[in-house]
C-alpha cells in the first residue's frame, strides 16, 4: 500500500475515533461493546505465566487491558487518537505516547511484548514490520482482530468494502479502516516478517455477554445460519521473534 494511502486510512481512524471515544465501550457501540467483553473473557481464560520483566506496548490500546495480565516492568500505552487513549488510567509503572502503530515510537529491538487488543485499524503489513523491529529476540506478539469470516459475511451484507467499518453518531457513519484475516492468513502474514512460533484461536461471544447481541453479530449469524455465540468474531494471534 502506497504511503500517502496509509496516512489517509490513519487520518481517518484518528478522526473517527477520536468522535467515538467516550461512548465506545457504552451500548451506544453494542457490537465493540460485545468485541470488549470477548477479548476480556478471552484473557482470563489464559493461565498467565510470571510475565518477563521489560518493557510492554500496548499499541491502539484505548481503555487498555494491561492490568488483566502479569506484565513486569514498564507498561507503555500508545493510541493515535488522544481521546481513546485518555480511556485508560495509569500507575506508576505505565507511560502513555500520542503515536502511530506504523511508525512504533521505541527504538529497534527494546520492547519485551506488544498487544494490540483490537488492532483491526492499523493490521497491515507495515504495522507488523514495526512489531517485529521492536520486539528484543525472544519477545511476544499478541494481535487481536475481527475475524474475516464475521467481518467479511457482514460487510458483504452491507455493502461496503471488507478493509472498512463504520459506527454510527445518530444517522452519521463513520468510517474507519478494519483490516480482517483469517487465522492461517495472518500466521503466513507473520511467518514471512521473520516471526516464530506462530499460534492462532477463535474468539466467540460468551454466553455469559449481558444485553442484546449486536445486529451486526446478528446479520452474519442468519445468513450463514448459524448460533452467534458459535460464530467466530475475532482471532488471536501469537508469534515470537
């Protein structure tokens, strides 16, 4: 992808967000508040292991999700949009940086982990570079995106590109860039940047989610005739360096 169309798709998303942020996780988002409750659900699930000490990025963390896991050592939030970024408290272990994903503000080969929760904005190859020229060897990628079969099924339903979401502000769309693969895709994605170890899962909507499933989980479930909770809405994504 060409630079100049790189900075549009983040002027876009800074843009967007930036309008969205404060009511992002409220139910006027039902579908991102339903993607928030499947990535919590997700990481508690995990049976964490001491984390490494070091440094721990964030990257397009919003209201971060840090504290759920044992990282050691200094947290870094970094968002691109201000008012996403103003979602998350800090302690004194944490920093935050006003920063593009594409262009990771730390030096090569000084961070322990990244996670981007719900990078779907910024997962283009350029961002995965940049992970990779962070990361010290030996360190952890975690990527958290909207599954290509939930977000492909929709988009086609909606007719509107597969590399675009939008939310609503009353009757206004506002686009966003979404970049979606499927597990196997992405892990390919990765293997070719250098990346190791390279392990992939299905996220589903757990039953335990309170308030009305989204329209748009519910779109896609009917027309692949399928249960939402059986529908995959996100992947995670592992990979060392």
């Amino acid at each position: 992808m060409s630079r100049s169309s790189l900075e549009d798709g983040e002027a876009l998303a800074r843009t967007t967000y930036g309008r969205i942020a404060e009511k992002y996780y409220t139910p006027a988002h039902p579908t991102s508040r339903a993607f928030d409750h499947c990535i919590t659900h997700y990481l508690d699930q995990i049976e964490w292991a001491v984390g490494k000490p070091g440094v721990h990025l964030d990257v397009g963390c919003g209201k971060t999700k840090l504290s759920r896991i044992p990282a050691r050592g200094t947290v870094v939030l970094v968002d691109i949009s201000v008012r996403m970024l103003l979602q998350s408290q800090l302690d004194s272990n944490s920093g935050r940086l006003i920063g593009s994903a594409l262009h990771l503000p730390v030096p090569d080969n000084s961070v322990t982990t990244v996670y981007s929760f719900l990078g779907d904005a910024f997962a283009y190859p350029e961002f995965f570079a940049e992970v990779y020229r962070s990361l010290k060897n030996g360190g952890t990628l975690l990527e958290i995106l909207p599954s290509r079969v939930w977000a492909g099924t929709l988009r086609r339903e909606l007719q509107i590109p597969t590399a675009v979401t939008y939310f609503l502000e009353g009757d206004t769309k506002l686009f966003a860039p979404s970049i979606v693969y499927d597990g196997p895709e992405l892990a390919n994605v990765l293997s070719e940047f250098g990346f190791t170890s390279v392990t992939w899962t299905d996220i589903f909507l757990p039953r335990d989610f309170q308030g009305p499933i989204s329209e748009h989980i519910l779109i896609p479930a009917r027309k692949l005739d399928i249960d939402p909770y059986q529908l995959p809405l996100l992947i995670a994504v592992w990979a060392s360096k």
